[in-house]
C-alpha cells in the first residue's frame, strides 16, 4: 500500500466514525434518558444508595449530591480506613481472629456520629481496637452518609 492510498484508507475509516458518531447523536438525543444509577451493595460499601443526576446537563445551575466539594467516595473511604486499621498486639500474642461489621454514620466534620454494630466481634479487643481507631479518623463524606464496614482480623501466616 503506498502513500495515497494510506491516506484515503484513513479519511474514510474517519468519515465512518464522524457518521456513526452522528447516527448515535442523533438516535440518543430523541430518547428519554433515566440518568439514574442504583448501586447496592452488600459487604463493605454504602447501603441502599441511589444517585440521581440531572439530564437538564448543561442547562442552568448544577446540583451537586455533595454538599463539599472535596467529599470523597464511600467505597474508598472504606477501604482508606480499613487500611490504617492494625491487628492489636495482644490479640496477636493470643492468634485471636475474629470477622466483624460495624454500619457507621458520619457526622458533622467527617466523624463517626453513629456506629451500629452489625456483626460482633468473637472477641472484644477487636471491638474496643476499631471503636478507638474510628474516633480517631476524619473521612471525607458528606455529613449523614452510611458506611458499612467490614473487617476481618485474620492471622495470615503458615505457622
């Protein structure tokens, strides 16, 4: 294949993509769009959320779902404190495991407000560990948001 028939390979393979483009344009713009997502999740994520998102895009003012603009997302928020949650000492001289869920309700300043526990610990150090490593985290979520948290304290090792 030479030179000119390269090029007239690509302006045709971009005049496709400009028409499909269009085609696509055109057959969205006549539909009714539900720009709504649901998400639910069952272990570790938000509980029972709904997003809804204005399909006026564009149009007149935003409405935002987060009242700051620096909120951050749940899922990740779980998981960033999840992170800096470490096996108790003396849980770990005893091999104490435990799996636990807590559902967590942040307040003003991005503190726990509420803490339900939803699945207890087997043992209470692992309890008194996550209650103290909560009071003192700050997430990045918007006041009212409901986290469930799920921690499993296992002992990963081959001895």
């Amino acid at each position: 294949m030479n030179q000119g028939q390269g090029v007239a390979v690509s302006f045709l393979l971009h005049i496709l993509m400009v028409i499909s483009y269009l085609s696509f344009y055109k057959y969205c713009s006549g539909r009714q769009v539900d720009d709504s997502v649901h998400l639910s999740f069952q272990y570790g994520g938000v509980p029972q959320t709904r997003l809804s998102f204005s399909s006026q895009t564009g149009k007149g003012e935003s409405k935002s779902l987060s009242s700051s603009s620096n909120a951050g997302n749940p899922l990740e928020e779980v998981e960033r404190f999840k992170n800096e949650i470490h096996y108790p000492a003396e849980a770990l001289e005893q091999r104490l495991e435990s799996q636990c869920k807590w559902e967590v309700t942040i307040g003003p300043e991005g503190k726990a407000a509420q803490v339900k526990t939803v699945e207890p610990c087997r043992y209470p150090i692992f309890e008194k560990h996550f209650r103290k490593a909560l009071s003192q985290w700050q997430f990045h979520l918007e006041s009212g948001t409901t986290l469930l948290i799920p921690i499993s304290f296992r002992i990963d090792s081959n001895d």
